[in-house]
C-alpha cells in the first residue's frame, strides 16, 4: 500500500525524510502492534526451555512463476537440517490477521524473490529472512537486494540468500545453452524491462540444488541458536 502524495522508494523509508525520523523498524513495530502481535519479545525459537524445540521455517510457495519444481525435495532437505517447515502459498483472500499470527510464529522466512516475503513485516526481531535469488544478473541481484534484503536489515532481521545458477534455472530447460538469456543475462538486461520481465520473472521455475543451498541452512540454524 501506498499512502500519501510522496514515496522515499519501494518498501523503504528515508528517516532523514520522515516524519520524527520513522523508520522501517518502528514500522513493523507498528505492523506488530496494528494486528495484536507481541511488540518485543524474542524470536519463538528461543521460548521455548526445551532443548528439542525445533526452529519453525515458513516456506513462502508460489502457484505461477518463480516456483520449486522440486517441492518435496527442498522440504526434505529443510527438515533435516532440523527445522519445522510450514508450507504456505499467500493469497489475496487470506485473512491477515491469521497470517500475521502465523508468521510470527516463525523464525525464518523462506522464499524464491517475489512479494511473499514481504510477509517479513510480522517476523520478530533477529528472526531471518531466507531469499532465493533466481537466474538474471545483477538486475535481479540488485532488485533483491533493494526489495527484500535492505528492507529486512532495516527492520533488524538477519538476512542470507542464495542465487541459482543456470543448472538450477527451468530457462535452461526451455532455451538451452546458448541462448542470451541463459549465458548472459547482463546483455539481456540491457534490451530494457520488458525482456527482463518475460525470462526472469514470467518464464522462470526453480530446480534447487538442495546440495548447495544446504550450507544456507546451516549458517540460518547458526544465527538462531548464537
């Protein structure tokens, strides 16, 4: 949601702009507080005084594009790294006040780039935010990074992410090697957003690598447990 005449830039507030210098921390403060969430406390991992507690990871899916074409595969290779894993497809008719609970339930949030993790606002602070970065250069590095990955540092929560490579991209499956937007994904961002648009944000499915990404999950498990 946008509210007023003037934006700082997308998912973010300038302090120096704003009003007794909000932030994007007071505002999922403020988000917390909007749906009854605990203002404060610590992260749900660390409640608990059982030692077998298992860390809860919420699995953001996606119905159309940017999705996991192996589902099951990277919710067995999550469980065995020993998390909880709560597989969740947002939708326009949840209802938010649910989702908000449920989140903040969680101590991490795990999901391919896309507007499901901006379900972070209802994490609580040092919980971490997991983002998978698909196939695109630095365009879609940096999107990643000005979208999700700054906003959640803002809000004092950690932040790990992990961008395929072209094995990993359906692209591959669909074009093949030599195709521009599979071996130089620079020079197709240069061709302007709509080609952008179509290979890397319409056309693509992810096939994890769940080897590679494992270590991801490790340092997640560090940082809750540090």
């Amino acid at each position: 949601m946008m509210v007023g005449l003037l934006n700082h830039r997308d998912f973010g507030i300038d302090p120096d702009r704003a009003f007794d210098r909000f932030d994007m921390f007071k505002f999922r403060l403020y988000v917390r507080n909007v749906y009854s969430l605990p203002r404060d406390i610590t992260i749900p991992y660390r409640t608990d005084p059982h030692l077998d507690k298992k860390p809860r990871l919420m699995l953001i899916l996606r119905s159309t594009s940017r999705k996991f074409l192996n589902q099951e595969e990277v919710v067995d290779i999550i469980t065995n790294n020993g998390f909880e894993v709560l597989q969740v497809e947002p939708k326009k008719s949840d209802n938010l006040t649910e989702l908000s609970k449920l989140v903040d339930s969680c101590d991490v949030l795990m999901g391919i780039h896309g507007a499901g993790l901006t379900n972070m606002v209802f994490l609580r602070t040092n919980a971490v935010m997991i983002q998978v970065i698909p196939l695109g250069g630095s365009h879609m590095n940096n999107a990643a990074h000005g979208y999700y990955d700054r906003p959640a540092q803002e809000m004092k929560l950690r932040t790990l992410d992990y961008t395929i490579t072209a094995e990993e991209s359906s692209l591959l499956d669909k074009y093949g090697w030599d195709h521009p937007a599979v071996k130089d994904p620079e020079a197709v961002a240069e061709t302007g957003w709509q080609d952008r648009q179509k290979y890397y944000w319409l056309e693509q499915d992810v096939r994890l690598n769940v080897t590679s990404f494992e270590p991801v999950l490790v340092k997640a498990l560090e940082l809750l447990k540090g």
